[in-house]
C-alpha cells in the first residue's frame, strides 16, 4: 500500500485549514497514494476554544473532505472536533474515501505536562479498526501511542497498520520520546505505524503558544521497529510504500501476540 503522510500547520481557522487539507489530498493522490494521513486537530490547532469549532460528522467541515477525498479517490484520515455534550468536544478523526466511512473518538487523554486535554475533550471508549482496499488499519491519535495495550488491542483485531495523527507538544526530551514511543508501538503490535505530527508552527513564522501545537517529525516505522523514512521539522509530505504482509511475518518471528499473557 501507498500511503502519504501530510504534515502539515494548522491555524485556527478551519476554512483555511480545509483548504491546506484539500490541497494535500489532490497532491497525496496524485502521488499514487491510496491512503493519506494527516495530523490531529487538522480542522482547528489546539490552544483556542474548541466547543465553537466543534461539528457532527456530517457537519460542514467532514463533508467538504468527504466531498474531496471522493473526488480525488484516495482514503483520508483528518483530525477534528465533534460535539460531545456538557460543554467538551471528542478529539475525532475522521476517515473518509473510496468507500470507507468510520471515525475514533481519541481515548487517552493528554492530561500531562501541564496541559488538561480533558478539560475541554470527553474520551472515547472504543479501539477501531477499519477496511483499506482490503487491508486492515488500527485509529490512534497523539498521546495514545504512550498506552501499548491499545496497539496490542488493534493488532489482535487485525491491525497490519496503525496511523497516529498528532499535535505533539514541544518541550525537553519531547522530540526524543517521539521517535522512542512511535517505534516501540511498532514493534509492541508487529505492524506499522504511521505517525503524521502538526509541523513546528515556528517553521512558518507563527508563535509557538503554550498549547501542544507540534514539531514535525512525522515518520513510519516498520514492524520491527526500524524507521523507513522520517520528516523533519516544517511542513511537507512523505510518501511511502508498504510490504504490510511483513506485519504477518514479523508477529510470527517475534511472538509479540501470541505470548502474551495479558
């Protein structure tokens, strides 16, 4: 499988960041990816109010990328912002385009480093795993990729791929827990993992805020743990082909499933 990651910097606009999503949807497609990923909080950056950005999935926002993702013919996996009642929104990605129609409500929230994601945002509940011309890909977002067990969770249920949209927060020894945690996951579930981070907004001249706003670094990385390609900190996409048939072999080979006793 070809797929794209598209790291890109969010505003808090949402009409503009429907247009950077739609014009990275027909360059990712024109690459000949069939599945392009990009960050969480696509729709809007973090570090506004979110409750008023916030819409259903067949809200305006989702159906423009639905309406792009069908017209270019490739699959999309966008974060956004879902309504989610008594005052909080879901953290959602949705995922969209030749014929997949699913979303994940994000389930570990980042109440860390200073910053009370659960203020504002209601965890989902429910791991989810969806169809990609055949193939099987496990939803994570941002600071899930610190829990292994829900890796694991998908990889039982079929995951060969996770993706992991993020808006990783900047700070010391951040960019090297990154790299650490999205291989680890690797290798905990025997899949890839196809992480697609926020670009460091400084890259573009904007203020960094004290949200988790992202520093880039998108990268995948094989079922043994090795990085196949990597970003750096601005914007850009990474196009990259799969052997997702290695997942197989290397839960196999390693017996990270099948040894497990808990």
């Amino acid at each position: 499988m070809r797929i794209a990651l598209a790291q890109i910097v969010s505003s808090a606009d949402p009409k503009t960041n429907l247009d950077l999503v739609a014009d990275s949807i027909r360059s990712a497609a024109a690459a000949g990816a069939r599945l392009v990923v990009f960050p969480e909080a696509a729709m809007c950056r973090f570090g506004v109010p979110l409750g008023p950005v916030a819409e259903p999935l067949d809200g305006p926002w989702a159906t423009a990328v639905r309406g792009e993702a069908h017209t270019a013919g490739i699959t999309v996996v966008a974060g956004m912002f879902t309504p989610a009642g008594e005052g909080r929104v879901h953290n959602t990605l949705l995922v969209t385009g030749r014929g997949v129609e699913a979303s994940y409500d994000k389930i570990h929230l980042y109440d860390a480093f200073g910053f009370a994601e659960s203020d504002t945002v209601a965890p989902g509940t429910e791991p989810v795993v969806v169809d990609v011309d055949g193939r099987m890909v496990g939803l994570t977002t941002c600071y899930d990729v610190r829990f292994p067990a829900l890796f694991q969770e998908l990889a039982v249920r079929g995951a060969e791929l996770a993706v992991l949209p993020a808006s990783w927060g900047a700070g010391p020894g951040k960019r090297a827990q990154w790299d650490v945690l999205v291989r680890a996951r690797a290798l905990d579930g025997g899949m890839y993992v196809a992480a697609c981070d926020q670009a460091d907004p400084t890259t573009v001249g904007r203020d960094p805020g004290k949200a988790p706003n992202g520093i880039g670094a998108s990268m995948v990385a094989d079922p043994y743990g090795e990085v196949v390609d990597q970003l750096g900190a601005g914007p850009g996409m990474l196009v990259a082909d799969l052997d997702l048939d290695r997942a197989a072999e290397a839960r196999e080979r390693t017996g990270v499933l099948a040894n497990r006793k808990l």
